[in-house]
C-alpha cells in the first residue's frame, strides 16, 4: 500500500503528534517499509510561511487550546491558561525550539542511586542507561547535523555570546563555547547556513535549523510510506474487547469526526496531550485511561528547573542579533551535593525581542522600575538557566472536572509546586548567572522568573516494573502491547539537559523495535 | 559596532482614529498641571463610544503605568485607542473603563482636588494607581499595555530594537557579532 491511506485500512500505524518525537519516528518507520498515517492536531506552515514577529507568530504556531494551571509555581500566576509555550502544527515544538543538542549524561539515568532518597521526589533509575542510547545519539547528531559532532563545526559567536564567554572566562569556567546545535554553521543535508537572523523560536526562515517539519517528514514523505494528515485532532483512542487498541477517533479541520484504523498507534502529543489523551479515552474495560493499572498516566510531570538573568551594559550589546541560543556554560551541570542540591544545570544564551521581553522580563510588573530595564533593551545579555527539576508525583496532569475544549473534550490541568531542590537549584543559578555578568561590568541584573513550560516531561514515564510507570524501556506501554509512547513524557527524569536530542534518539531506538516486533509477528 | 539611531523618524504630527464614523468630538487634550502639555496640537482622537475625558484619563494612565521619558504621547494614544471600538460593542468593558475611571477621578479628588489627569506630580498619581492595582480595571489595562505599548514598532526603534531581519539577510553581515568593548 502506498499513502495516502484509507481511514479503514487497519494494518498502518498511526502516530499522534508530528514534533521530536513523531516526527521522527513516523519517519523512521516509512524509511522501513511501514505504512504509517501521522495525525497532527495542527496546521502545516511551511519555512516561508514563519514569521519575524513575535505576537503574529505565537499566534501561528502556538497551542492556544484551553488548559488551565494550578500549584505554587508562579506560571500559574502570572500565565494561568498558559502552562506551556509549545506548538501546534506539523513539526511540532521542533519548529519553534533552540536547536541545544545535549546528551543526557551518565550518572543521570540513574538519578535514583545516584541522588538518593530525596524526601517528596518520585525519583527513579531509568530502565536504560547512555550505553543503549549511544548508538541513537551517534545517529541522531549525523541526521540533525549537530555541531561539534561528526566534523561539524560551531557557529559562531554573536554579541550575546562573546559577553557570556567574557564573563565566563574572568570566573573561571572551563566549558564554555556556541554550542552543540541543530543548526547548520555549513550548508548541509540540503539545508543552507545560519544567517543569524535571530528569530529561532519563531519558525527559522532559512532552514539552516533542524525541523521534523523540514528535514524528517519530507524525506519520509518521498517514500510514499508515510501520510502526514494536518488539522487532525485526536480525541480517543479506541481498543477491542482483547484489550488491543484498534484505531483513533479525530476531528477534522471543520470539527467532523472520523475513525483511523491502525495496526498500532504511537503517542507524541507531548506531556500535557499525551497523557489527557490517555485519560480521555477511558473506557468500561480501561476506566482509569489506557495503559493506566499503575496510576502514574499524567503523575511526576517535570518541567525543568528555568529561570533566566538578564544584565543591563552601559554600552549596547544588541543580544537580539543572531543565534539564540548558540552559547552554553557547562560547568555547572555536574551532580555536585555541596552546592545544596543535587543534579545540575546548564546556561545557555537567550534572547528575546521587545513585545516579549515585555511580557516576560518580570510578569505583572509596571511603573519606572519595569521601564527603566525595558530602556536598557539594546544594552542587555541575557542567559536561560535549564537544570534536572525532581519528580513529584503530585506534580501532575488531570483532566478539570468542568472544562472542556473546543471539541467537548475534557481540558488539561497542569498542576505544579516547585520542590526545594528546584528551589535552592534556581538560587544557585541566578547568583551564578549574574556573577558572569557582574565580572564585565554588568550595571544592573534581573532574575528573570520561569517562562510557560517549554520542556515538557516524564508524564508517562519509562520503567523497569509496572507498577512504577506506563511504558517499558522500548516506550511501549506495560499494559498494551500495541500502544507506544513516543515523546518526552517517556522521560523517568529529567536530567540537565534540553530534551529534544534525547527524544529524538529514543524515536529512532522505537522505529528499529517496532520493525522488530512486526517482522517477528508480535505486533 | 552597528548601532541603532533611536530619534523618532515619523513626522511630528500624528493623527489616530479609532472610528471612521461621525465622531463626538475630536479631543484636543490639553489639560493643566502639565502632564499632556508635549502632547498639544500633535495628535487627534476621535471618541465616540466613550467620554472624551475617559479617553484622555486613559492616556496618561498608560504612560502613568508604563512610562518612557523618550516616548511621544502619540505611542500611548495608539495604546489605548483601541478601547473606544471595542467599547462600541462591549457593554461590559464599557462599564469597566467608565467606571473605573470615575473610581480613579473620585479618588484623586478626595486626595489633591482635582481630576486624575490634574494630579501634578507622577509619583502622586502612581500612589492612586498602587490604591487600585489589584482590581480589575487596572489589572485589564495593565495586561493590555503591556503588549499595546510594546508591541509598536515605533517603540522598537526608540528602544534599539530592529525587528523582522529575515528579509534583510538576517545579521550575518549586519552586525551580529560586531561588539567592540568587550
């Protein structure tokens, strides 16, 4: 069979979500042979059609479906039906994230043994370690053309840069540099060079940064293996009386319904959709949600310890020029007790423009103490502060009791307090990222507090016993053999590190399992 | 180093309309105490749904609320010009500002004797603007000048921003890596 497919066909497997992790996976599979059918909930905006502006593009791409907040983190305050700044549309969060392509390291698979009993954390060792992931690391840095990997060399360094890589230096710090990126510092893969345009996050309008949307699905698109349905939102997914899902309930563009059939169905709607779409497809046999005996659909969400530090210059330094967020100290992402908590963090440069530096530099804040630093705009540096949150079981998504979205489908509640760790992590990082700073002569800096989630994490996670998680190490889920898990919410933590290379990698790992299992006639 | 002239490159005079229908009245907001006296004879607006004196209370809340010494009147006009048509058919944003306004008023004058707009000193009128910051009629202005304001390309240029690059090559031979004092 070739795509695209009939809605009745039940021998393709469906993949829910088109980011990091379906993307890449559904992809994958078309390379191997497989007839797979990838329905995103969202549009299909191609590189020309991104835009330079950041309102009309958060407007674009953003999934503005109704969620709600709850918990002591102050999102919920400040953005309350915001919880997380993530996309909706073909390439999910991959066209609007920064390119930082990190591997997880060692001692963090095994967060567990290694940190200890942390009083209120839901801590657990994941069931891999970096030996299994290597192999897909190696691959998926040559695929996404990751810089400082396979011959490939750094960008170079912008404004924002060389102020990080100054004050870096006068404090001491060994590793820092532009980065292992996803963006192409060489033409590349038929994708041309960064032009430091400076809009990442905004959908990158030369190419130059690795997409789904630009590099994975069109390759899997030519196979004529892999059908990629935009504006198709999945609402339930449906099973048979043996307990074997059968296919997927959607709502086309226009809010009809229909039913996709498949083989097998792959979930990568992210940590917030992917668990609500468990939930929601609670069943008389299944009344908990799929793949749900232990519990923990939606519990131990994670969302990275973030926080940013900006500094005022008394000359310009005009941040906004060029890469983001090609800039990164290392130093701190070791698990160091002494500093007062454990696990590690990252410092990766940052910019943004003026409507959002607005919004977010100290959310609610006005009078001359807000205007005084928003005069300062062309004279600021700036840093993101990314580091491993804990796992908390009560950090959790539920589906609200009342509201619903625009389909009648129970909405998201995204609930999160900060645990203490997460705290004197934040603490550290702050004092950390103005003294980088305030060894050039920074005049003024401000601890920026959390943006809406953009990593989002470890809602289904990954475990060696049932009884502790939703899926087992290949992302299939304990309960259902033909139901897989496809995202970061496989994540059992969350370790330091931008997430995105890692989901990429556990993608590529599935697609080889899921060709394994149907050769051998399991799936 | 590539650097931004951030002088106002607009002609002087602005006019902003918010309503292409007949009109109550263009409001000519010059007022005492000062406080829209650089703003006189440079722009116009026309009000229709809500009082001219609502309006103009308006504008300088916003510059109140978000103030920038090197930002013309002009900026906080288009900030909150909008609310007029919306007003037209929003009862309850109507009530909201009208209100809310006449809540600001009473209070300035129980304090200085006088409308908001007259309160001569700006930390004077910020002091009423805290008494009311948690409720919702300044929690809705604020929420919507923090992107009216600066969401305006004119407040990008005075603030050294240059915006949309793409079309431009983006920076990579304009200035991206060009600091010269670090």
């Amino acid at each position: 069979m070739a795509a695209p497919y009939e809605m009745n066909d039940d021998s393709v497997v469906v993949v829910i979500g088109s980011g990091a992790g379906g993307g890449t996976l559904g992809t994958d599979l078309a390379l191997k042979g497989i007839d797979t059918v990838i329905l995103e909930a969202g549009g299909r905006h191609e590189t020309e059609d991104f835009v330079n502006d950041e309102w009309p593009s958060f407007g674009q791409i953003s999934w503005l479906d109704k969620r709600t907040t709850s918990g002591s983190w102050r999102v919920a305050k400040d953005f309350s039906g915001l919880p997380a700044w993530i996309v909706k549309a073909v390439g999910g969060s991959t066209t609007h994230w920064a390119g930082a392509s990190i591997r997880i390291q060692e001692h963090e698979f095994k967060a567990r043994t290694n940190y200890g009993d942390v009083p209120g954390a839901s801590l657990l060792d994941w069931p891999i370690g970096l030996q299994d992931l290597e192999p897909y690391y190696d691959n998926a840095e040559d695929r996404m053309g990751v810089t400082r990997t396979n011959g490939i060399e750094g960008l170079p360094g912008n404004n924002n840069f060389k102020v990080m890589k100054a004050g870096a230096d006068k404090l001491g710090y060994k590793e820092c540099h532009t980065g292992t990126m996803a963006i192409n510092s060489k033409a590349r893969d038929g994708r041309g060079a960064c032009q430091q345009i400076g809009f990442c996050f905004q959908g990158c309008k030369s190419g130059a940064k690795w997409s789904t949307l630009n590099a994975e699905i069109p390759r899997g698109e030519d196979t004529g293996k892999l059908e990629v349905r935009d504006n198709s939102h999945v609402l339930q997914i449906q099973h048979d009386s043996s307990g074997k899902v059968t296919g997927v309930l959607y709502a086309d563009k226009d809010g009809n319904q229909h039913v996709q059939k498949a083989r097998a169905v792959c979930v990568a709607g992210n940590s917030i959709e992917s668990p609500r779409l468990l939930l929601n497809s609670a069943s008389a046999m299944f009344p908990d949600g799929l793949a749900n005996s232990s519990g923990q659909v939606g519990k131990n969400y994670m969302r990275h310890m973030t926080g940013s530090v900006y500094a005022a210059f008394d000359k310009p330094v005009n941040m906004y020029r060029g890469t983001t967020m090609a800039g990164i100290i290392r130093d701190e992402q070791v698990h160091d007790p002494s500093r007062g908590f454990v696990g590690g963090y990252e410092m990766e440069t940052l910019s943004l423009g003026v409507p959002f530096m607005a919004a977010f530099l100290d959310p609610g804040a006005w009078g001359r103490e807000f205007t005084s630093a928003m005069d300062m705009y062309d004279h600021m540096a700036g840093m993101w502060l990314v580091g491993e949150d804990m796992p908390q079981e009560s950090n959790a998504i539920t589906l609200h009791p009342t509201e619903k979205d625009q389909h009648g489908m129970a909405a998201p509640n995204v609930h999160f307090d900060d645990h203490p760790n997460d705290v004197a992590m934040r603490s550290h990082a702050f004092r950390q990222g103005a003294a980088v700073y305030d060894a050039v002569g920074a005049t003024r800096t401000f601890p920026t507090p959390p943006y809406p989630s953009t990593h989002n994490l470890g809602t289904n996670r990954m475990s060696e016993k049932a009884r502790d998680g939703v899926v087992n190490k290949w992302g299939q889920t304990h309960d259902i053999s033909n139901l897989f898990v496809s995202d970061g919410s496989q994540f059992t933590t969350g370790a330091a590190e931008n997430p995105t290379l890692t989901i990429v990698a556990l993608a590529i790992r599935q697609a080889d399992y899921i060709a394994e299992q149907m050769a051998s006639g399991a799936l | 180093m590539r650097v931004i002239d951030k002088r106002p490159s607009v002609s002087r005079r602005t006019f902003l309309r918010t309503s292409t229908a007949a009109s109550a009245g263009i409001v000519a907001l010059s007022v005492s105490g000062g406080t829209l006296m650089g703003a006189k004879g440079a722009w116009a607006l026309d009000v229709k749904n809500l009082k001219p004196e609502t309006m103009q209370t308006l504008v300088q809340m916003a510059r109140d609320t978000y103030p920038h010494d090197r930002f013309s009147d002009a900026i906080y006009v288009k900030a909150v010009g909008g609310y007029d048509d919306q007003a037209g058919s929003d009862a309850v944003l109507k009530a909201l500002l009208e209100d809310g306004v006449t809540t600001l008023d009473g209070m300035a004058n129980g304090a200085h004797g006088g409308r908001y707009v007259d309160v001569g000193w700006e930390i004077d009128r910020v002091a009423l603007l805290r008494s009311i910051s948690d409720g919702a009629f300044f929690q809705k202005i604020r929420g919507d000048l923090v992107v009216s304001i600066y969401n305006q390309p004119e407040v990008w240029q005075r603030l050294g921003y240059e915006g949309e690059s793409a079309s431009k090559g983006g920076y990579i031979n304009r200035g991206f890596d060009d600091i010269d004092w670090i």
